[in-house]
C-alpha cells in the first residue's frame, strides 16, 4: 500500500488500498445514452467482483455506489470533505461492517463542504490509489475533462463508454468500452 497523506482519517478496511482499484468518474451531467450503459457498466463490476474507488459525488456516480453497495467486491469512498463528524449514510453499513468498504478522506474536519478546489484534491487522490481509471462522461471543457487530460499523460489506463458524447475522452487517448465487451474488461482488469 502506498503511504497515505498526512492527516489521512478513514473509517473501514484500510486493506482495501492494496486491491487493484477501478476509479469511477462522470460529469454532473450525463448524457442519456450513457446512462443505461453506466447502468449496465455497474453491474458488471458488481458481478464480476472489481474494486471500484471513487468520490461518488456526481448523481450518475452515486448511483453506481448504490448498485456497487449491493455486491461482494471492495469500495472506497473518498468524499471532498473531512470526515471525521461525518454520519455513515444507513445503506453503507452493511458492506462498513463487512469490511468491504473504506471511507477516506485528507481533509481537516473544518471542511464540511465541498468545493470545486476540494473536489479536484480529491480526485487527485482517488487516481492515485487506482490502478486503472473509467470516465464515464465528461462534458466538454468541464472540470472533469480537464482532470482527464491530465489523467491522459499518466501510466493508468483511461477507459470511457461507447458514445458521441465522449469522442473527446476518446482524443485524449480513452479506451473505448463498448456495451459488448463490458464483461471482457471486467473480467480482464483492461
């Protein structure tokens, strides 16, 4: 496991920093067509048992929490706050208590809220502990197409869905996933 930052808290299996982790991300706004193959995208990675960290704080995003939550494999939560007064929300709790589940954060209690500079740290830290990174949407010239340009000269795999609405992803150099191979990238660890 890496060395975590200074002031790192976290409540859960700090183990689960060792899986290979798949970062899941998507813009505040996902395009319909997107949905039903994040939707499906998901539940894969439900299925098939892959580690999925993320900030979950995008609507299309905590919905695939929701989905995540209701399987075996390992999460990680990184909300863009401190969580040391945070309440553990009542459907995280069973995968809390079945040690599938880690909720970290290197934000001081002090920040409550978050913002889009808390935001971007936070990203910034849930790359760092993935081993491979899937963008699901990001909307063109938004904060999360700049986060994927710079994803873009790293190591780690940048993976997207099949869609018009993500040929810029696909510019910076994204996989294309398309619903049919979904399995075969589970399944693999692409």
């Amino acid at each position: 496991m890496a060395p975590l930052p200074p002031e790192t808290a976290y409540v859960g299996n700090l183990r689960l920093l060792d899986e290979q982790l798949t970062a899941l991300f998507c813009s505040n706004r996902c395009p319909g067509d997107l949905i039903l193959k994040t939707y499906d995208l998901a539940r894969a990675m439900r299925d098939a048992g892959v580690p999925v960290v993320g900030g979950f704080q995008t609507p299309m995003e905590k919905e695939c929490l929701r989905l995540l939550l209701r399987g075996s494999q390992p999460v990680v939560v990184c909300p863009a706050r401190g969580i040391d007064n945070m309440r553990i929300p009542r459907d995280w709790r069973p995968a809390l208590g079945g040690r599938r589940l880690l909720v970290l954060s290197s934000f001081p209690a002090a920040v409550r809220r978050p913002t889009t500079e808390v935001a971007a740290q936070r990203n910034d830290l849930v790359a760092e502990f993935a081993h491979r990174v899937f963008i699901v949407h990001a909307a063109p010239g938004g904060n999360t197409e700049a986060f994927a340009r710079k994803l873009a000269t790293s190591s780690k795999p940048l993976l997207t869905l099949d869609s018009p609405a993500d040929k810029n992803l696909v510019g910076l150099g994204a996989e294309v996933i398309r619903p049919n191979s979904l399995d075969d990238m589970v399944s693999n660890g692409a």
